[in-house]
C-alpha cells in the first residue's frame, strides 16, 4: 500500500529538485511518475514488512507517522537513483531514512504505537519458555530453604 503521495513528497523537496530526481532524460521537464510510484510502493513495502505481525494491514486511512516515514524512505531512494550522487544523499536525508528505520522497529517492537488505525492483531503469538532442568536437577531442592524458617 502507497503511505504517501507526490504531494507528500513535494512538503519535503521542492517540486524542481523532484522533476530532476525523477526523470532520466538529458533535460528533465516533468516527474517521472512510473520511478516515483514505484519508489512510493517500495516504501510501502518496507513499512508493512516490519507491521506485519503487529497490526492488521492494510492501515486505512495511513497513520501520518507512516506516511512522514514513507516519504523519509522515498527521498532516500530517490537520491540513490542519481550516480552522480555516488548514492550518497545529504546528511539531512541520511539522517532522516536511518531514524525511519529506528521508529518503524520501535513500532515493530511495540514502543511506539500508531494508535487508534493500527488494531493489534489479535492472533499475536505469545512466548514460550523451555528449560532443560528437571526437579532432580535441582542444586537446592524445595526442602532446602526449610532449613532456614
């Protein structure tokens, strides 16, 4: 599912720079829109691939936190499409898609909640604990501590 939407993506960079992000051409006139729906879909992606055991997908209507993400993540990609950026983006941008990836597994671990849009699944697998040791194991059995009352 598509988090966000070119207008999204233009409150972020300004629509000169995304023409020249998008479009492969020698002079780049218009967003490519095939480039920039599929990053937007790849972004999507991503974000579901760490909701996936927590919430129930897709999110209707899109939570702003994962759409603020979404753009974070396409931003990046965008400017990995450009060789000679070398794939390395500003810092600005850098830092931006590494704390998207800390906030969506600070949602995947449940640190951080989308709130009401995103209901917990409820087929969510508990834990379970094994251990090796039997009750003949024990060091100190469970007269042990009567010795001591």
């Amino acid at each position: 599912m598509a988090y966000c939407t070119q207008a999204d993506i233009e409150r972020t960079l300004p629509r000169q720079l995304l023409v020249q992000l998008t479009d492969d051409s020698d002079m780049p006139e218009t967003v490519d829109q095939v480039v920039l729906d599929g990053l937007i879909e790849d972004a999507g992606e991503v974000i579901e691939g760490y909701l996936r055991e927590r919430y129930v997908l897709p999110l209707e209507p899109a939570p702003k936190l994962l759409t603020k993400l979404a753009v974070d993540l396409v931003v990046f990609a965008l400017y990995g499409r450009r060789p000679e950026t070398h794939g390395e983006p500003p810092k600005q941008v850098l830092e931006s898609w590494r704390q998207a990836f800390k906030t969506l597994e600070h949602i995947q671990n449940g640190k951080v909640t989308l709130g009401a849009t995103g209901q917990p699944d409820p087929e969510v697998k508990s834990a379970v604990i094994r251990v090796n040791k039997t009750p003949e194991d024990r060091i100190f059995g469970g007269g042990f501590l009567e010795k001591y009352r």
